[in-house]
C-alpha cells in the first residue's frame, strides 16, 4: 500500500490549499447525505487525500475506502464557494487506487472490454434480449428491456440542408438505446438538420473507463476516436458521454449535448411541438447538471409539451455513477434509495399518480432507476420531444 | 455500545476537525439514530469515564465541535427526521440532524420557513444552531435562534430525557440552553417555530463612495425607525472576489455595498423601500439597484452567503472574526480594524450584518509563510479589544467556543463568570458535556485537564 | 423626568448590603402582581427606579429595574418608541414574572427584548448577563434564566431593553363567532392573536393601508378596545407546572444561585424549589 500512497504526490498541492474545510460542499454529496459520515464527504475525503500525501495519515483500508465510495458526480463542485477543483484531486487517486486487483475489479474490467468491442456488446444485448423474454434474466439488474435487433437508422437522405450535424452514437446508448437515436435524428431533421451517425468507427468514448479509475485504458480508448478533417458539430445525447467527449474532443471540434442544441432551437421547437396532456418529472444526470452545467434547458425544453416537475434535491446524484453501481453497490443503492424517496414525496406532494414520465438524460441513471421496479415510466427527454412532434407536412424541414 | 463506536484513525482525523482551524483528538465516534442511543452514547462514555462532544455538520468557526482528547464524539447528523409539521401553529418538531436549509424547503409549500439563515444554512443543522444560538441576515427582524425555538427534548450529561419547555419549567431551562454550545447536555429533538413567508419582498442594492458613508446610512435607516428584514454590508475588496465569480451585479466601483431587504405587506415594503432609497441617497449612495426577480434576489443573496469562500481564490487560508458593537459605532470600528490589519500586514475584507453592528472582519493570509499565525492571532485579539471598548461583545453568532474562550475576562468580571459556571454545574455538575469550552482556563471556571492542540488561545 | 436626583449608584450598592447582610429577603417591584404575602421577618428589598441611558437611535434604553412601565414608554414616545410590556408595575417586575401580556402567544417577545440585566445574587455580589448590543451570543444566556425567575435567583438592579418604532396604526378586533376565528390564521404575521372565553381577538399593526386591507379581508370582526387582561393569571402559572425532570434541574440552579434559601421563599415553596 505504501507505494500507492507515495503516488497521492500527484495530487496538486494548490488544489488541495482551496479547501478551507468549510463544509458548504456536503449536503451536496450523495455518500455523505446518506450516511452522515464525515469520511463519506468531498471535505473528508480531501483532507485525507492531503494528509496521506503529506504522510501525516497511513493510506489505511478505511482510507480506501471512503475514496472508493466517491461517486465522482462532481455535484461538490458548484456547491464549494472557494472553487475547489474536486475532480483534479480525486481522478488522480481513484486511478492510483486501481493498481489493486480483486475478483470484483476484474469482472468490471471484463465488463468495460466488452463496451469497446461493439460486436461483442451487441451480441450480448440480443442474448439479454432472449434471456429477458424467457424470463430468466433477474429484473433487479440495472438493464432496461432490450431489442434482439435494433431498429435501423432512417436517415433523410435528400435532405440538402447546410445545418450539419454528426450524431455521436456511442456503445451501450447504441446497443440499448437505439430508439434514443431515432428520435435525435426526428428532432433534428425536424429542426433542418442534415444529420450524420458516427457509428461503430467511433465506439466507445472512454467515459466509463476514466470514471472508474482506468485512466491509461482510457486514454488508449480515447486516442482512438476519429478527429474530423471537417468540422462539423457533433452532438451527443448521453450526459455522460458529452461531457467526456467534450474534454476529448476539445481542440478538434464542437461539441454539444443534444439538449444544449435543442435549446438553441428553443422557439422553433415551440412551432412543431404539441402540447401534452402529461406530466414529466426530471431527474438531472450529474454530467449534465454538475459538470456541463445544463439543467434549465431541460426543463424549458420539456415544459414545451408537458407540465414539468422538479426534484427539490439539488441535482443530488442517483447513484449509477457509471460501473459505481457494480463496483459498490451497497453505496450506490442507498444513495438510489434517497433518490427514489424523494422522487416518490415529489410525486404524492402533487397529488397522486399524477406524474407519467421520469426524463433522465443520461442512459447511466436510467437503467440503474428503471433496476429498483420503479412504477413511473423513464424515458430520455429527447424521445418525449419527439413524440410531441406535430406529424410533418411533406418535404419536411421547418 | 462499544460495538457501534467507530474508533479507526481516519474517522477520529476527521471528527476532530471543524470549520475551524483547530484540531481535537477524540477517542472515538458513534452515529446514534435515536434518542435512546444518544441516552446509550452518554452513559456509555460516562461509565468508561470519557467526556463527550455533540456533533452536527462541523461548520461552527469558533471551534465549539473540537473534542477535547480522548472524548466521545457523539455525531447527530443520522438523526435527520423531520417529526411533524404543525401547520395551524406554525412549528415542528425536528431532530438535531435536520439541515437547517432542508427544513425551510420542505416546510415552504404550507408557505412557512424556518427564521435563522445563517450563511452555512445549506449544511449546518438544526441542532448546531440551537447549540450556537445562530444567527443570520434576517435574524435583524426575526430575532436570532433562541427566538424560534419553543420546545427541546434533552438528553443531559446524567443520561436522563427530559423536555424543557414553557410549560413544565418555571425558570427559562429552554432559553438557558440554547446557546450553550453542548455544554448543557443534547438536544435530541427540537421544537422550532415556523415563520410565514412574506407575500412581498424588495432587495435593494447600493453602493458607497466609502465605508464611513455606507455605516452611517445603515444608522440613519435604523434610526429612522425602519426595521429591514436584512442590512448587510460589504467592502470593495470582497466585493470584487465575489462578483468574479458569482455575477450578481454587485457595484465594483464602490468603497462599500450595502444589501437592504424589506419584506411583509404590499404598502409597508413599498413605503419602506422608498424611505431607505432617500436615506441612502441623502448619505451619498452612488448607486441604488432593486432586484427585479427572484432569480436576481436569489443571486444577490448567492453572493453574501458564499462571500467567506471567494477568498480561497485570493489567499489559501482566512480566520474569519465575529464581533458586535453598537451601529453608532460601525465606522469608527471598522476603520479600526483596517489600522490593525495594515499593521499586522495581512489583508482584510469586511462582509457582515450591519443592521444589528455584527462584524465579521475576514484576515487573510497563507499559514505556510513563517510567523504568520502570530500576526493573524495578534489582529485577532487586538480586534476583539477595540470592539469591546467601543461598547461591544465578543460574538454575535459564532460562540465563543475554544477560540474566544480566554478573551471572557475581557467582557465579564470573575463573578459574572463564576455564576455563568453555576449555571452549567446546574446541568453538568460533573462537566463531562463537550468541557473546557466557553468559560476561561483558571480560576473555578474552566473544566480541568488538557487543551486541544492548535487551540487559539 | 425620567432621571432620579439620588445618586443610583450609591443604591446599588446599599441594597448588596442589605442582601449579603439578611437571612430572609423578599424582593417586590410594585406589588403589581398579587403575590402571597412575604416572611413577616423578611428583609423587603426593592431595585431603585430611573433612567441609565436611552438611545432612540440604537433602539436600546437602559434603566434601573423599579422604574414603572408607565413612566418608561412616557420617555419612550417622545421619540415615538415603545417597550412592548403591558403598561403596569415595574420594569424589573415585569421581567422577573416573564410578564408578556396579551402577547402570551409569542411567549419568547419579552425574553428577547431583555439585551443585559444586571443582578444583585443572594450573597450580595452582583453579576451581569448580555450586553448592550442587539445582537449577542457571548457566554452562557443569565439574561434568559433571570427573565421569568421571580426574584429567586437575585434582586434585578438594571437592565438594557429593546425598544421599537412605535408603528403607524394599532387596531384590535373581536369576533364571537367561532368559524370566523379561522380567518386569523390566513393574515399576515398579525402581532396578537387571543382567545378570551368565546371571543378571538386580533391585534393589527403596521402601515395604514396594510392594516385596512388586512382587516377588509376579515368577515364578522368589529373594531375594539384592547380587552382587559386577567392579572392573576401570572401567578396560576406557578400551579400548573409540572413536577417530573427539569424540576431537579430547577432545584440545582436554585441551589447554586441561593445555596442558603434566602431570596422569595413564598415563591421558592409553591415551586418546591427550598434545598
């Protein structure tokens, strides 16, 4: 253990100054909101970062563990008035910790091998699919009901439209959520877009492997993503996957949350949106909220066609955190219980049964909330725009 | 008992700790959940002879939540149920976990929050604010915390319950204990008072050519007989750190800023917002802005709470003060503390809740620079010392804690002290509740046996 | 004119030598609040009365504790200020029986308008709790813990009190239709709410216009004169307290304060409080 603690030295010492141990980042974090303990918090966690750096602390099992536990959801960081940069502290640890190697480490790696081999992915999404149907695939797991085959891409091939746009489509929001993509693509050439999909060439984006403290693999993983000789705008629709694309991709091109650019188009959406007699309540992916700093726009969005509720919980992280839920699912579990407890007083406090959809922009959260036997329906908040298009008039466009 | 106390070094590091720069050695920490574990807790570490520390968030500044070695920290944080909600009487019964900012949310749509706000509301817990007796911007109209407490149940250092409120005592027991920083026993449930949210509210924002100008409009507004709901003020140094990055709108060319908020009925808040923009205009405001939105009062109010944290971005360390002189006295004070500072060589910034004179000068500095601390504690005593000779007291809503402990003398005669002592013996004779707090080292007063290192004294 | 021609100071000290001198002392202010009667061999000792300093802008008047109520709020109008007291008996009195008046529903309004109060102790020593700030959370509450201790824990010489604007219209209203009480709980922060019998009272204050409105909102009130306020209650609360916890609490504060049962003893046996 001792050489790892040796490697807390990469750990910028300057980071580590800005805390001034105030507290203020907290009731922010999800670990500490649902244990309480100090050494679940962003401001214990960083004091013992600092204190096994400076050797004033052995990097003990307890140590590791409170490290471990930290979900990355980032929400510490616009919380934390002194501007701690939470995530140059922590990302450098949780990789040093991963030197390690148990039987749950390595079923993980298998896991994250699979999502950068498309072939393999999709082959064990139509296995899932056939075990789902047989009924012997267990409903607690945080897989949401899968296609066998996946419907194909329907692109509007004589649009002639000069809004281009490329489609990320990613690995696992590909292989279970294609239909997402389907509706992207109906929203944007509904908007005038001339829309492009990356496809398998682009693969996986390295997100989770970075989250789970796998940097070289990542890194690997990212070097392989194409940098275009054109440069047109690419857009994502998984909040995970955008706000890691965006820190890869930053020198070489311009790149979008889907609902960034939905925004953008804010009025016009109003024009060929209908209204719904339905309400959404959002549930707010960390990599949206905390790290890109969207949350309104969802809601604006969405308020187009529905009457739209929010949790009153800050954006308080549900847990998923990527493969967190695998690699420590009695934490991740808690901190979904807390989630759903307050997704279930949101919803009695309006009256009941009165909310239809959960929109969650993040496939992440929605397969690990949809793994609890949740009863309100969850969808990405691209698919319930979508299905509040107004039927389109012949030659399409706007 | 002893199966449930935690007692690995990484835990006891970090309940050692609080907001503070001060650091304690406890011997072990444990997690009650309801209040027959804290009644465990208490007679756990009665019958092993240890002392013990309540705990809440560990936000408080003045060092109240340090342990003294080998104490019991007995952390209240999982006891976060909010027990009922009366609406008709406008209160609830809390438990001492309950995040101050949580009890407001959850109670504003029966349109009702819970009065005291002190800056650290999104963490600091109920029963934190009982032990602290805390403060905020809008305790100027509302009172501070021992305005809204009506009821307490106590687990006290006997490891007996008991409720201290109006009706079953005849001496004040709820008053006496709120504020008495843990000294007194636990409070295990909290029955806090609940305020109606004001139907209109108006923030205003206005700029000073110097902080003289600025103090003297903040008596003239009081004197004037307009009580605002809150009158905050902040220099230009702060100023300018916490509009880099929270871009409230804040006047960057100004010596001083105040924030003057008046709420209640429709004319009186009207009314009383015209008054206050000819009074400051009358004292030299150079600018005058009112909020125009929730969002932009929400921003405005961003800013002054989280102005203590925008100083990170400019030194990587600040002891943060707390005293209270008379508002005639607001400018010759400040000016003052400004002398002392530029002496001392350390940069100063004011924020702080002018209306009821509470200043919070804010030293900063880097403790890496050799000698530093010595300046910082020297400007620090030499501030409290001008504060009080201007008539003032030694805290307004930190508490006295370990940091003021030894400056008690200076405001008290041994005999005020001694029956301050009489009034905890009453409570804890043995004084084995969170010891060697509040009251001074020497003489009868303070508890017996070590001081946590790093203490300010 | 408020301020005394004897010199206050001097007082002051004469009465700690009557406290540390006496075996028995019974404290009165007025005699406002019809307490059983004294110890026929007791010392009567009584706080002097007069102005220490007031200042309207500081919204803080100071003053020794056998002023009358009366003659206070005269002082305090000519700067169009008042003490929320009722209008009877001492201001030491009034503190000492926790004297809120109609106010009872916001039982803690005396409590946190009492800034400093300065005691003589049973043992003839003086000791002071608070400040003279508004704001002030320096030490152990002695202010809270003397408010409401009827003379058994010290002889309250002076105190520093909070003064407020006086507002612009006060108006009281009545209603004996029980269905219409309900009505009170919809206006806003309404400073008095009280049941007396089958009658809801309510006390209005504020800006002109607010109180109109307010009052146009309410259906089967009438405008009315302050209802008159039953002054024994004060003591009945003695009786009804109850004897089970903090009653202990109360004896050892008692016993520390006055180990030698020396101060009220007719107040301290109703309570129980003798050691």
């Amino acid at each position: 253990m001792s050489n790892i603690a040796g490697r807390f030295q990469l750990v910028n010492e300057e980071d580590l100054n800005t805390c001034v141990n105030c507290g203020l980042c907290l009731p922010h974090c999800p670990t500490y909101r649902v244990t309480g303990e100090d050494i679940f918090s962003p401001r214990g966690r960083i004091n013992l970062i600092r204190s096994v750096k400076h050797g004033d602390l052995e990097l003990t099992k307890d140590v590791v563990t409170a490290l471990d536990t930290c979900i990355q959801c980032m929400g510490c960081e616009p919380a934390c008035p002194s501007g701690v940069k939470y995530h140059e502290i922590i990302s450098p640890v949780k990789a040093e910790l991963h030197t390690r190697w148990n039987l749950r480490d390595a079923t993980l790696r298998c896991g994250l091998y699979v999502v950068t081999h498309m072939r393999t992915l999709r082959f064990f999404t139509s296995a899932i699919s056939v075990a789902q149907k047989l009924k012997v695939f267990p409903q607690k797991l945080p897989v949401p009901k899968l296609n066998f085959r996946q419907p194909h891409f329907n692109i509007d091939a004589e649009s002639s439209s000069k809004r281009e746009v490329l489609l990320y489509t990613g690995c696992v929001m590909d292989a279970w959520y294609r239909n997402v993509h389907l509706d992207t693509i109906a929203l944007l050439e509904a908007l005038g877009y001339s829309v492009q999909v990356s496809g398998d060439e682009y693969g996986c984006c390295g997100a989770l492997h970075e989250h789970a403290g796998f940097a070289q693999v990542a890194e690997k993983i990212q070097s392989k993503i194409p940098r275009p000789t054109n440069s047109s705008m690419m857009v994502v629709n998984s909040a995970g996957c955008s706000a890691s694309l965006k820190k890869t991709l930053a020198e070489n091109r311009v790149v979008l949350d889907i609902n960034e650019l939905l925004h953008l188009h804010i009025e016009d959406l109003q024009k060929i949106l209908v209204r719904q007699n339905e309400t959404v309540l959002v549930q707010e992916p960390c990599h949206l909220r905390h790290v890109q700093g969207i949350s309104q726009e969802v809601k604006e969005l969405l308020e187009i066609s529905f009457t739209v509720t929010q949790l009153e919980d800050d954006g308080l992280c549900c847990g998923a955190g990527g493969s967190f839920s695998f690699s420590q699912p009695v934490m991740a579990t808690a901190v979904r219980q807390r989630k759903i407890d307050e997704i279930d007083r949101v919803i009695d406090s309006i009256s009941p049964h009165s909310v239809h959809y959960l929109a969650s922009a993040n496939p992440g959260c929605s397969s690990f909330l949809s793994g609890c036997g949740f009863d309100v329906e969850i969808a990405h908040p691209v698919s319930l725009l979508a299905q509040s298009l107004r039927p389109r008039i012949s030659g399409g466009g706007q | 008992m002893s199966g449930v106390v935690h007692t690995n070094t990484a835990e006891l590091f970090l309940v050692g700790q609080d907001a503070s720069n001060m650091m304690g050695d406890p011997a072990g920490v444990c997690y009650p959940t309801s209040t027959a574990e804290v009644q465990e807790a208490v007679r756990w570490a009665r019958a092993k002879g240890m002392t013990f520390i309540a705990r809440g968030a560990g936000t408080g500044l003045a060092g109240g939540a340090i342990p003294t070695a080998g104490s019991l920290v007995i952390c209240l944080t999982k006891m976060n149920q909010i027990r009922s909600i009366d609406v008709a009487r406008r209160s609830a019964w809390v438990e001492p976990g309950v995040l101050n900012a949580d009890l407001s949310r959850r109670t504003s749509r029966h349109g009702l929050h819970f009065a005291p706000d002190p800056s650290s509301q999104q963490s600091c817990t109920i029963g934190g604010n009982v032990a602290n007796n805390s403060g905020g911007p809008h305790c100027l109209s509302e009172g501070v915390t021992s305005a809204h407490i009506l009821a307490l149940e106590v687990v006290l250092p006997s490891g007996e319950v008991c409720i201290l409120d109006a009706e079953n005592s005849l001496f004040d027991l709820r008053g006496a204990f709120v504020g008495s920083e843990g000294m007194f026993g636990i409070a295990t449930a909290i029955e806090v008072r609940l305020v109606q949210n004001p139907p209109h509210v108006s923030t205003m924002v206005v700029g000073f050519a110097s902080v003289h100008e600025g103090a003297m409009a903040v008596s003239a507004i009081i004197a004037h007989g307009i009580i605002p709901s809150a009158l905050e003020m902040m220099d230009a140094p702060i100023t300018r750190a916490v509009e880099e990055y929270v871009h409230a709108g804040f006047p960057l060319d100004a010596a001083a800023m105040l924030i003057v908020e008046i709420d209640g009925l429709e004319h009186s808040v009207s009314h009383g917002s015209l008054e206050v923009k000819d009074i400051v205009h009358r004292f030299g405001a150079t600018s005058f802005r009112v909020a125009k939105s929730s969002a932009e009062r929400a921003l405005i109010w961003k800013g002054r709470k989280t102005a203590f944290g925008a100083i990170a971005r400019i030194q990587p360390n600040y002891y943060l003060h707390d005293t209270v002189v008379p508002r005639k006295k607001l400018a010759e004070v400040l000016s003052q503390v400004s002398i002392i500072a530029a002496q001392e060589q350390l940069q100063v910034m004011n924020v702080f809740h002018a209306g009821d004179g509470n200043l919070h000068p804010i030293l900063m500095f880097d403790k890496r620079v050799d000698g530093v601390m010595d300046r910082v504690h020297r400007a620090g005593s030499e501030i409290v010392r001008v504060s009080l000779e201007a008539g003032g007291v030694l805290s307004g809503e930190h508490g006295i804690g370990l940091e003021k402990r030894d400056f008690m003398r200076w405001m008290f005669t041994e005999n005020d002290l001694l029956f301050q002592q009489k009034l905890r013996s009453a409570f804890d004779p043995e004084g084995i509740s969170n010891p060697h707090k509040v009251l001074p080292r020497g003489s009868g007063c303070a508890d017996m046996s070590s001081i946590p290192p790093g203490s300010w004294v | 004119m408020l301020r005394s021609e004897v010199n206050l100071g001097s007082a002051v000290t004469d009465l700690q030598h009557q406290m540390a001198s006496s075996d028995t002392v019974c404290i009165v202010g007025s005699n406002s609040t019809d307490v059983a009667p004294a110890d026929t061999d007791a010392s009567v000792l009584q706080a002097p009365a007069g102005l220490i300093s007031y200042e309207p802008d500081e919204l803080m008047i100071s003053l020794f504790a056998g002023t009358s109520i009366a003659d206070v709020n005269i002082e305090l109008q000519r700067a169009n200020q008042r003490i929320v007291v009722p209008d009877w008996g001492t201001i030491g009195g009034a503190i000492a029986t926790r004297r809120n008046g109609l106010r009872e529903s916001h039982h803690l309004t005396l409590p946190n308008n009492v800034l400093r109060c300065t005691v003589i102790a049973a043992d003839g020593s003086l000791y002071q709790g608070g400040g003279q700030v508004v704001k002030n959370v320096s030490g152990f509450d002695l202010v809270k813990l003397v408010v409401g201790s009827w003379g058994l824990l010290g002889l309250i010489v002076e105190v520093t009190m909070r003064t407020e604007p006086i507002p612009q219209v006060s108006q009281w209203l009545q209603s004996v239709d029980p269905t219409a009480s309900d009505q009170v709980n919809h206006l806003y922060k309404p400073a008095v709410i009280t049941h007396v019998n089958e009658a809801t009272f309510v006390l209005l204050e504020g800006n002109e216009q607010d109180v109109n409105q307010e009052i146009s909102r309410l259906n089967g009130f009438a405008l009315c004169d302050m209802p008159k306020l039953d002054r024994s209650l004060q003591m009945d609360r003695l009786h009804h307290l109850s004897h089970d916890m903090p009653h202990s609490i109360e004896r050892s504060i008692r016993k520390q304060f006055d180990p030698s049962n020396k101060l009220n003893k007719h107040i301290a046996t109703q309570r129980d409080l003798l050691t």
